[in-house]
C-alpha cells in the first residue's frame, strides 16, 4: 500500500539532509502497481460523469489522488499507481510532492506572497526587482537580458509576437519618431498604416498555443484551427528526416537545404504580397506535431536568413526549456553564432514569459501589459527548481537516464522494426514512431494498463516527457513494459502495411517500404522494388536481419512450439517401454545364443 506524502514526511526528508537527492529521501514505489479492471476505473467513471455535467470531458484519462501521487509516480482515485513519463505534459520538473515545492509555502511570508496576488504592471512587491535579477543570471538565455513574464505559453507567445511587432515598426519609422495622426486613427478601425499587413513565418507541423495570433503560427493539426477566422502567414516546411541520422546524412542535409530555400521564397513572397515577414517563429524540436527534430545547421542558417532580411527570430521553448534535453534551453544545442532575439518559456518554469535584449522593449508603456504580469508565487516555486536543478546536478542525470532510455529504443526499434522506428530526441525528450496511427494509440494504452502514462504526438508518434529526477531504473521499467506491449501487438499488426491504405493484408504485396522482404514482393513489383531499396551494405544487412527475425518468430518458432509436445510424448513411452521390458530384452539376448 502507498503511503501518501505528508508535511511530516516532507520535513523529516528535508531535515535529514538539505542537500541529498530527494529520490534518496522519500522513497518512491518499486514498480507500478495496477488495482483496477481497466483504466479509467469505476471512481474515475463516476468522476466523469459528474463533471461531464457541467464541462466538456473527452479528453479527460482518469481522475488522481494528488495527496498520494510522490516522485515519478502518480496514483488514480482507484488506486493504480503508475508510473508517469508524461509529467502533466511536461511540466513538472520535479515530479510530484517534491518536500522542496512543498516546503516553499511553509511560513508566513511566502503564504502572504500567495494571497496577496499583485498587478505586477502597476503595484509590484518590494522584493520583485531582485527575484527576476535573480532568475535572469541564474537561467537566462545567453545575451538576453531583459525578461518579460506572463501566465502560461500561449500569452508568452502572443506578446512576445506583439513585440517583434512593435519592434519591426519602430526601425522602420524611425527611433525617434512618433505615430501620426494617420496611424492612430486607422490603428482603431484595425485598418492599415495603425493596423500594418505585416506576417510571421512558422513552420509546418509547428505548435505555438491557441490564443489568436498564436493559432495564426500553429500547424500541427486541423482540430485546433478549423472554424476559426484566421491571419495569411506563410508556413514554411520543416525539415522531415530520416532515421538512423547516420545512415541517411546526406538525404537530410539536402531536406534542410530544401526547407531553407523555401523560406527564402516565401519572405520575398510575402514581400510581394506587401505582407512583409517581420520574424521567424520556430520550436527547438516541433513537440506537439510529431518530436521532429533539425539538425544545428539548419538553425544557423535560418539565424543567418533572419539577419540578411532584418527580421527577428522567436526560439518557442516552451516545452523544450528547463533542462529536458540536457541543456537549460534546447536552442543551446545548435552553437549559434549570436543568441536568438526572443526565447518564450512557460510549462516546467511554473510561469510564462519571454527573455528578449532591451532593444526589443517597448518605448511606451501599457503595449505589452495585462492585470497580472505573471505571478509571484510562481516565482517562489521556480527559485527552488532552479536550485534543486544545481544542487542535485539533474542535467547530468538527464543525460545519464535519456542515454539509458534511447539506447533501449533503439534496441526495441532493432527486435520489432515492422512496429516502431525512428526512436530520437535529446536528454529524456524522447520519442519513436509506430507504423501506423492505430497501432500507437493501442501500444500507449496498453502501457497505461501495465502502468506507464505516456501519450501520442504528431500522427504517429509516442513521446516521452518525463521529470527531470528521471533515473535509469524508472528507464529500464518503461522499456521492459514497452516490451511486453510490442510483443502483444506482434499478432495483431504482421508485417509493414497501413490496412486504411492497402486494405487487407496480403502478404505476397510490395507496399512501398524499402525494407520489405523480398518474399512479399510481387513479379511485377520486382522493379519498383529495386529501383526503391535503399542499397547500402548496412541498409541490406539490416534489411536480411530483419527478414530472418520475421522468419524466426512467424514460421519457425510457432510450428517448433506446435510440434514440440508430440516429440516429447513419442520419446517419453519410447523411454518407459524400454525401461519395462528391458528384462525380457536381456532374457531374449541370453536365450538365443545358448
């Protein structure tokens, strides 16, 4: 039985040792354990139900005991404890009921800091100025020294937009100038010069939130936009790579030539258009549309199109931020040449917001502002994560963990590589492809049901987005689970096919994979087979590694199980007759040479 976290656990864990690992002072459970029948059990139907009546509640998964839920395990109202690679969507940095969070709200001040919410725009605390000087030299992108904060990381985008905006107007007008009466009276009938025809280039597959102008950016799927009016700014392709990196090089150098070469032409289209592009909106790695990856000198390059044609450009970080990919910001990873223009955060930060240089500032007051201006209880929060983050040096467990984790990946991708590919990401960002959109949402099920809560991304991927306390053996218990699961899903998907495209399976057809075994290729499909197939040694020993493995387990193996008891019973009664007449053997043998 779970034991729930409480004030006296957390003070005598924080007591015992200020600066040891929290996993090492409140203990978490061994493995998942599941108590109900399915997932979500009858508790969290009954939930449902009751909430259903007054809110949508389709998306909602199962109703959790918070009270119980400790470290990387989260427990249901039914009593399944899992274990949670999903971390309410990447925003727990810390795992659940860490005794330092828990402890941040422990005295007086601090609860005076939660009561006594401020319009940080007009009435700040005394103690403001210093906490965000705090948090700028502790996290702050490198040559971004100015901050602005926000609620969550759609408004942390929409106002950061708003200040590429400001900001491309101004250098266009002129430092010093002021709006002319023009300008202020169009600005009000939102019609041009007030109103300018001015875009944001985003990329296909991206996802920036739902707020207007950053649904305006957002392309991952239709569900999020259809119905709703929307701004003419240009999409570029990102680049869609192949896996293993190593193996296709130089099909993907050019794929980030193609994607460049695109955004080239569509800045100077929209300049055309007189729709001039004042900025470039682009994810580290694109979470929501699939966990696609660029290589570090495709984002060079776009950096370097950005300053050739003047225009800023905005680093999303809102999900990749906080250290998940072994850095404190993704975009770290890509050596740029000069910091970026705008980094928005939110999610395992506790609060949105924007780091910008002061050139991007606003000259007049009330054009980025709202009532809260963020929050300073948050900030509470954040300072501890921050040092929990140094103190227990969790980028290098990220990096020790995710090593652990994508090296078992990579594995699983070589044992069932008609089920999964593609396994990629940095730190614990993680993610592998399925074959087909079906089979995923299947496998992340039936890993809820072994007790692992991850979830899908893109059409057919699944992501990890584990806490950042993440350690090998949580690692190696996703992996055994995620075992289990492909070999019960062998059965049912047999070979490298999409039955909403072919229809039913055939398995003499050619379906266009390269790898697919010669055996399944049609005479008349011989051609386009070869003229397909990728033909490095590597590719092709792969290729007949697989092609053996398939054998193995769909032909060999079922009809050795099949066979195998009647062999053993023929040879158990040879056995017992020789035994019982070896007597009468002996007696024959004796008799008839005498």
């Amino acid at each position: 039985m779970h034991v729930p976290v409480t004030l006296q656990t957390v003070r005598a864990a924080t007591k015992a040792s200020k600066f040891v690992k929290y996993f090492t002072t409140l203990p978490e459970p061994k493995e998942p354990t599941i108590m109900s029948a399915t997932i979500p059990g009858p508790k969290s139907l009954e939930l449902k139900k009751k909430l259903g009546g007054m809110q949508m509640v389709e998306t909602v998964q199962f109703f959790v005991d918070y009270e119980c839920a400790t470290g990387n395990y989260l427990c249901d109202v039914d009593g399944n404890v899992m274990l949670d690679t999903l971390m309410q969507i990447s925003s727990m940095p810390l795992g659940y009921n860490h005794p330092r969070l828990l402890g941040v709200f422990n005295n007086a001040k601090s609860v005076k800091t939660l009561v006594n919410r401020p319009a940080l725009g007009y009435f700040p605390g005394k103690d403001w100025a210093t906490k965000l000087e705090n948090i700028l030299k502790e996290i702050a992108p490198k040559g971004l020294d100015n901050i602005t904060t926000m609620m969550c990381g759609s408004c942390a985008n929409e106002n950061a937009y708003k200040n590429i905006f400001i900001t491309y107007m101004r250098k266009k007008r002129g430092e010093d100038a002021c709006f002319t009466d023009e300008e202020i009276e169009t600005a009000m009938r939102n019609c041009p010069p007030g109103s300018p025809n001015l875009s944001l280039l985003s990329f296909k597959g991206g996802f920036h939130g739902r707020t207007m102008a950053a649904l305006a950016t957002t392309r991952s799927k239709y569900i999020h936009k259809i119905d709703i009016p929307s701004l003419d700014w240009p999409m570029a392709p990102f680049p869609n790579y192949k896996y293993p990196l190593e193996e296709y090089e130089r099909c993907n150098k050019e794929e980030d030539k193609t994607c460049l070469a695109q955004v080239e032409e569509l800045i100077e289209a929209y300049c055309k258009k007189e729709k001039h592009v004042a900025g470039i909106v682009v994810e580290p790695i694109q979470g929501e549309g699939g966990d696609n990856h660029a290589s570090p000198e495709f984002f060079q390059q776009l950096q370097c199109i950005c300053k050739k044609n003047d225009i800023s450009l905005l680093f999303d970080e809102v999900q990749t931020g906080g250290g998940c990919t072994g850095k404190f910001w993704c975009h770290e990873h890509f050596d740029l040449p000069s910091p970026p223009d705008v980094v928005t955060f939110s999610k395992k930060l506790q609060l949105g917001g924007f780091f910008h240089t002061s050139d991007f500032r606003p000259r007049e007051p009330l054009r980025i502002f709202n009532t809260w201006m963020g929050d300073p209880a948050r900030i509470l929060l954040l300072e501890q994560i921050v040092t929990v983050i140094k103190e227990d040096k969790l980028l290098e467990q990220v990096e020790k963990s995710g090593k652990v984790l994508k090296t078992g990946l990579l594995q699983l991708e070589k044992e069932y590589p008609h089920l999964v590919n593609s396994a990629r990401g940095r730190g614990t960002f993680l993610a592998i492809s399925v074959e087909t959109p079906e089979l995923r949402d299947t496998i992340v099920g039936n890993l809820r049901k072994l007790g692992i809560i991850t979830s899908g991304c893109g059409q057919q991927s699944i992501r990890f987005r584990p806490a950042l306390i993440f350690q090998e053996t949580h690692a190696n218990i996703v992996l055994d689970r995620l075992r289990k699961v492909l070999t019960m899903a062998f059965g049912d998907y047999p070979a490298e096919y999409n039955p909403k495209v072919h229809g039913p399976y055939d398995p003499a057809r050619y379906y266009g994979k390269p790898d697919t075994p010669f055996g399944q290729v049609k005479l008349s499909e011989l051609g386009a087979w070869f003229s397909r197939r990728n033909k490095s040694p590597n590719a092709l020993a792969g290729a007949m590694s697989r092609a053996w493995w398939r054998w193995q387990h769909k032909y060999v193996q079922p009809k050795r199980a099949g066979i195998a008891p009647f062999f053993q019973i023929t040879v158990a009664a040879m056995t017992f007759f020789y035994v019982i007449n070896y007597g009468k053997m002996r007696h024959h043998r004796n008799y008839k040479y005498h």
